[in-house]
C-alpha cells in the first residue's frame, strides 16, 4: 500500500461518523432583550436512534434553548423546530428567526459582504418559548451508521417516524412530558410538521400549536408535469407580485398597492383562468386569446411568450423570462433577488440567486459558532443544506406528497391545536396562494376552520431574511401563542 493511499485510507475513516453515545455539551449565555438580560442554557448533542435490537442505527445532532429563569418547567413551552429541503439542517430557522443569535443580513436580506458576522437576534422567539433545533438524519452533523440505514430515514414515513421517535425521547430525558408542546417547520419541514402532528397524537403526544413557515402540505401544487393543471393556478399570484415588484407590470397594476392588485388576480384566477385550465384542448380560439392577453396582463410576460406556453408557465421558465431583456433572473426562494447568468437566451436560470446569497453566511457563522461558543468540536462537515439527501429521498411511486390528511386528522383528534401559516408574496418555492389552496381543500370540518391562522409578508421563502418580515413574524406569533394555549 502506498503512502498516498494509506493517507486516503486514513481520510475516510476519519469522515466516518461516530455512533457512539456522547455526553451532550451545556453552555451558559445571556443577550439582551427589550433592554432586560435573558438567561439561557444550550445544550449541544446528539440523540442516537435505536432498533428493535437496542442497536443504534443513527445519530440525530440538536441543539437546545432553554430559558433559566423559569421555576416550572410544565408550565413553560417547548418548540420543536426544523427546516425541510428534503436534505437541509434546522440552520435557517435557528439562526435567521428563532434562535438568540442570527445571522447579519442586509435589511432586505442581500448577502453583505465577507466576513461574516452573528448579531443578538432582537426577535428571538426564546422569551416565550424554549426551542429545540433537530437536524433530521444525513442533514447537519446528523448521520447513519452507513449508507444502507440511511435510506430508511429518507422518505416521508421514514423521516416522519424518525423525528417523531426523537421528539419523545427528548420529552423522556429532559422531563418535558407535561409542557405546552409546539411545533414549527419550515417548507418540507412544514410537511414534516404536519405528518408528525398526525403520527404524534396516535402515540398520545398532542401539540398545543404548529407553526408552518412557507408551507407545502400538498405537492400535487409544486409539481409542473403534463396532466396537472394545479400549479399554473396557484402559481399566477406569486409571478403577479414578482413582475409587481420589479415593475414589469402595466402602469394601471403598478400604481396600485401589491395586495388589491393580488385580490384582482386571485379573483381571476379562481373564476376565467381555472375554467380556462380545465377545458383544456375545449377552450375556443376567442377564449383562449382573452387568457393569454390577460394572463401577460398579470405577468409581465410577452403574449407571443403565454401563447407558446400552452397559458401554463413553469415555475424556472417564469424565473428566466421575466427580466430576460436585461440580462437577468429571479430567484425562486425569492424573487426580489436578481442573478446574471452568462447566456441570456437559455431557457432555465443557471443558479438560484437567492440561495447563492445566503448559503455563504449561514455557512462560516453557524461553523464558528458551534464550534467557539457553544464548544461542540469536530471536524465532521456541517451539512447545511445535504443534496446526498434531496437526490437519495424516495417519494411513493405514483403519487404526491401529502401530509394535509394527517393535519386534518391531528385537528380533528385534538382540536385544542393551533395552526399558523406564514406566507411569503415572493415565494417561488412554496406560493401563498397554493397553500390557501391545500387549506380550503382538507375537509375540514367547519367548527375546526378557526384553528387555522394565516399572515402574509412581503418577503420570500425564508422571509424572516427581511428584517421588517422578521419583526412581523415575531408579533404575528406573539398574537397566536395565546390561542395556542387556551389563554
């Protein structure tokens, strides 16, 4: 064996995580907060998953917020938070929304430039609520005892049921079993949140509250395939207020404010255009003319461009097209973000440049900061955001996402629950409109429909980015919690 292939050797065995039980890591702080210091406690480890065998088969890394001075801890929320991707870490939630420390933006949420630096996060839902930050299984530092055991854990059943198992072992050590319990996830974290609410309460654990930050339940409505007319639907608001935002839009939509121009297009896109979609081929040659004329009238797009589109324009074309003749792209977690890309007559953007602004400073902050003030040491990758994860994830054949059902179920069997959806305008990702959408589309009973709240803020996926969203987001909170718990 050569010196270089030992070394190699010697390489991979390093990067191989350790399944071993270890001693979490507490750490004390303190920021400050409406001018009054607040006192917490983090606790950094790792909860092993176990099989039938007492085996354990992975390691799930969290990292946990509790507050000192509370004397009764049954009294005192607990929040379970993660993100979704499939494949991403609980980062952006943690350090961009909830957590006391986050990541320094600009305002709006551009990238600044490097160094990066955290900041005391003057929003920090910690004063109300303690917070529990999980990395599902292949996300953060988060592994699998290998590569085969790893793909139980990625699928929706499969990652549900893991998250699920680790929320009880979390209420189990930390006696937490009689605390207000909520819930918060954002984008397929928000799936996730909803399928573990409805596998939770048959396991006899009932959420206060659940909280779902750009929400897809249904993917039936992200899907662009032939056959699913859905996402050209709910999709129109979302390019409405983009070409809104940029100022692509007619003269007459552009002195309007965004949101009586976005209930002129959901009108229509609820009465002509969905009658449009669903007579297909059907549609006369004058109907068709009247919606692709109004459908460039709400989009900023050219007519000749609509008409080639069939009047369904994909989500990535959409981004293309948009700002086309000045060399630009719009980004789909957030379409107030532009990007250049090297061809202008390509016909998909070669990168997202809102996930291109935030992945550097979420990146080297969160690195430094577990490392320098939280003291967890290793030298394994943080995956922030795992495409092993994404690209491995096994979805049913044959059929759609859909955890609305289990959200249902979960109200219907405790229907104390609260639900609060916070909607993005220019969210490309997971549009408002779609998740109005699902909601209107549960069978819901009627007594129950008042547990759902929604807010909406102009920003995007991760608009907690933007600092005025940010603030929003917490007093929007602020007014649930109390419905939360029956206050």
């Amino acid at each position: 064996m050569s010196d270089d292939t030992a070394t190699k050797d010697e390489q991979n065995q390093d990067d191989k995580p350790t399944l071993e039980v270890q001693e979490p890591i507490q750490t004390q702080h303190q920021i400050t907060l409406d001018g009054q210091p607040l006192h917490y406690t983090v606790t950094t480890g790792m909860m092993p998953l176990k099989n039938a065998k007492d085996d354990i088969q992975a390691n799930i890394f969290y990292m946990a917020y509790t507050r000192d001075d509370v004397e009764d801890k049954s009294e005192r929320p607990l929040m379970f938070v993660f993100n979704g991707g499939p494949g991403s870490s609980s980062v952006w939630l943690h350090m961009g929304a909830f957590g006391p420390k986050r990541v320094k933006m600009e305002d709006e949420g551009w990238m600044p430039r490097p160094p990066f630096r955290l900041v005391d996060n003057d929003q920090t839902w910690l004063d109300q609520t303690d917070l529990v930050f999980i990395d599902p299984v292949g996300t953060g530092f988060s592994r699998a005892k290998d590569d085969e055991t790893a793909k139980q854990y990625w699928s929706l059943k499969g990652d549900i049921e893991s998250v699920g198992e680790f929320i009880r072992l979390y209420l189990t050590r930390s006696g937490r079993w009689t605390s207000p319990l909520l819930l918060a996830g954002e984008s397929y974290g928000t799936t996730r949140a909803a399928g573990i609410a409805g596998h939770l309460i048959n396991q006899g654990i009932a959420f206060n509250g659940v909280i779902l930050v750009s929400t897809v339940l249904n993917f039936q409505s992200l899907r662009f395939m032939r056959g699913n007319d859905l996402p050209a639907y709910v999709y129109l608001p979302t390019y409405t207020a983009t070409a809104w935002y940029h100022q692509q839009l007619a003269a007459d939509l552009q002195e309007k404010p965004l949101r009586d121009v976005l209930d002129e297009v959901e009108a229509w896109a609820d009465s002509e255009y969905a009658v449009a979609l669903a007579k297909g081929d059907r549609l006369a040659d004058d109907d068709r003319q009247s919606i692709v004329d109004k459908l460039a009238y709400y989009t900023g797009l050219d007519t000749r461009y609509i008409d080639g589109t069939n009047l369904r324009v994909d989500i990535m074309r959409f981004c293309k097209e948009l700002l086309r003749d000045q060399k630009r792209t719009v980004g789909r977690l957030d379409s107030r973000y532009t990007g250049m890309n090297a061809l202008s007559v390509t016909e998909y953007p070669e990168f997202d440049p809102s996930m291109a602004a935030i992945m550097p400073p979420y990146t080297a902050t969160f690195n430094d900061y577990v490392r320098d003030q939280l003291g967890y040491e290793t030298d394994h990758k943080y995956e922030i955001l795992s495409y092993d994860v994404n690209r491995g994830w096994e979805y049913d054949q044959g059929s759609f996402p859909d955890t609305s059902e289990a959200l249902r179920s979960a109200l219907t069997k405790n229907p104390y629950m609260q639900v609060f959806a916070a909607l993005g305008y220019y969210d490309l990702a997971t549009p408002y409109f779609a998740t109005h959408y699902t909601f209107n589309h549960m069978d819901l009973n009627p007594e129950l429909r008042a547990n759902i709240h929604t807010a909406d803020y102009e920003a995007g996926h991760m608009l907690y980015l933007d600092l005025t969203s940010l603030a929003k987001l917490k007093a929007d909170f602020l007014d649930f919690l109390p419905h939360a718990l029956g206050e």
